[in-house]
C-alpha cells in the first residue's frame, strides 16, 4: 500500500476535489446552469461595459507617457507616503476608478516598460488594485442599501482603507526602495497607430479572463447552494455570532465571490454595521478577484506579491471606517 505522505496529499488532494465538482456539475447541471446564466448577465451588463473601455484607455495611457508626466509631478509625495517613484501615481489612480483587476494591470504595464522596479510594482499591486467608483456606489450604494450616500461612504472608506494599506507596506519597503530608486532605460513612448491596437488586444484578453473566472465561481457558489452547504454554514455563523442569517449569507458567500456577497446583502438597512460588512466584503474582493489577480499578473513575478494579505487588511480596515463615517455622516 502506498504511503500518503504529505507531499502526495498535496498532490492528489486537488485532483480529487475537481472530480469531486465535476460530479457535481452533472449531478445538479440546472442550478450550475442558471448561476452561470447569472454570471452572464453580469458580464455582459456590467463588467465588460465598465471594464473593457478602463483597460483600453489604461493601456493606452501608459504607453502614451502619463505614468512619466505624472513622475516629476507625484514622485515627491508618493516616494514620502508609500515608498515608490512618481511612475506609480498612475497606477493609483486608475486603480481607484477603474475596478478590480484594472489596477494591477497597470502596475504590471508600468513594471513590463520598466518604469517601475520590482520591489516598487509589488508594494504598488498590494493597494493599488481596489473597487471601483461604479460598482461600490451604484451596485452596492444605491442597488443595495438604496442610497447612493451609503455609496459614497463606502467609497471613502475603501480609497482610506487603500492609502492605509500603502502606509503600511512602505514601511518594511522603505529601505528596498532608498537602494533601488528610479528605474533606468524605460520603455520609449509608443505612437498613438502602435499603441491602441495593443491596447485593445490587451483589454479584450483580460476581460475575457476575468469574466471566466466571475462565472466559474458564481458556479461555484450556486452549486454549494444547492447542497445546502451555504444554508447550513450561515445558520451555524448566526447562531454563534451577532449577525444575522442574511449577514452570515453574505459573509459567506462574499468571501469567495465578490458580486453574490454584495447582492446577499440586498434587503438589509443602511445602518452601521451592515456597511461594514459591506465594506469589508470590498475590500477584501473575493478568492475569484484574487485569482483573476494572479492570472493577470501572470509570468511576471509581481504575482507572488502578498496579495491575499493585503487585501484581507483593506477590508479590516475598511469595516471600521465604514462604520464610523456611517455614524457621522448620517
């Protein structure tokens, strides 16, 4: 008999789990079908809508020269707060208005031109890559809580969540950064004929890649619906904790989809304690944003950037906020 050394269980451990959901998939195909239906729908909807036009124009915004006008301009304030040259204020920026995974493509453009250097890109990808504007204040703002003021709150508390985030990996990346210091031989400026139909290519793969995973696992998540697996889980959360079984539901589901724990938390009121959950959900992204994370920032090595860390304080720090500007500003 063979031994089932740790190594082999690593080994053998996901082959039996994709067996294991394909024989589901067969089992329950009616409700796999219809999430994925849903997570159609939301891709044609939403995502590529508001993230297919953000990638082109960060793409071609990058290979235009905006992250090198931005430099001279930023380079003071960004080297003080977070460690990085001025190239990464572009990152930022397009990070906080365009969506997840926008921001870590554009540190990935920056690293790939050579503007940014390696220990800079992945501080950078850690705070730079956030929730955008439209999703947090009209899906979850007003779609949700129906207040495009709890939307605004959010907002706010993700942008602060983020710089806190920065704040702190710039701290252990201080001294990395004092030795490196700007990069050298960047990338020429491409011409606008070269540039947008890279851009487009570049745009088009990527929203196809995370619409992939966005429907994979809002499969996922529909067929451990359909065992009762979440049902259970949030009953057994809700009787252990305050929160409720539709907060547990949300919680739940959030942590490895995005979209389907934000939409759970439809139905509950604007108070407190439901946008800091709310928050943290967003800052958090889901496993499925930081798969599609590592998939974008794939064959560089900015994917073994402590992502999952990072976005897990962005959410811890974001509850509170949340919370307290909830109690300020109502």
């Amino acid at each position: 008999m063979t031994k089932m050394t740790p190594r082999r269980i690593r080994r053998v451990l996901p082959l039996l789990c994709t067996l294991l959901l394909f024989a589901l998939l067969m089992l329950y195909s009616a409700p796999a079908a219809a999430a994925a239906k849903q997570a159609l729908v939301l891709c044609a909807q939403v995502l590529i809508p508001s993230l297919l036009p953000f990638f082109v124009l960060s793409g071609l915004l990058s290979a235009l020269g905006l992250s090198r006008a931005l430099n001279r301009a930023a380079a003071p304030l960004m080297q003080k707060l977070f460690s990085v040259s001025g190239a990464g204020a572009a990152a930022f920026l397009l990070g906080l208005t365009g969506g997840y995974p926008l921001g870590a493509a554009s540190v990935k453009t920056l690293y790939q031109r050579q503007e940014l250097s390696e220990p800079e890109a992945k501080r950078l990808v850690c705070f730079c890559n956030n929730s955008g504007p439209a999703f947090i204040v009209g899906a979850a703002g007003s779609g949700v809580f129906g207040s495009a003021k709890a939307g605004l709150i959010l907002y706010l508390s993700h942008l602060i969540a983020a710089v806190l985030v920065g704040l702190l990996f710039s701290v252990s990346g201080r001294k990395a950064a004092q030795k490196t210091g700007k990069t050298v031989s960047p990338s020429p400026i491409s011409d606008f004929s070269a540039a947008f139909p890279e851009a487009v290519s570049s745009a088009v793969r990527s929203t196809l890649l995370i619409c992939g995973y966005v429907v994979f696992f809002s499969v996922f998540v529909g067929l451990l619906d359909a065992l009762g697996i979440f049902s259970a889980f949030s009953g057994l959360l809700a009787s252990h904790t305050p929160l409720s079984i539709g907060q547990s539901r949300a919680i739940l589901t959030g942590l490895l989809e995005l979209g389907s724990g934000v939409g759970a938390l439809h139905g509950q009121s604007y108070a407190p304690g439901n946008l800091a959950l709310c928050a943290f959900l967003l800052g958090w992204g889901g496993v499925s944003v930081l798969f599609q994370t590592r998939a974008v920032l794939a064959g560089t090595p900015l994917a073994k950037a402590p992502l999952a860390r990072s976005k897990l304080l962005h959410g811890l720090f974001s509850a509170p906020i949340a919370a307290a500007l909830c109690i300020l500003l109502r």
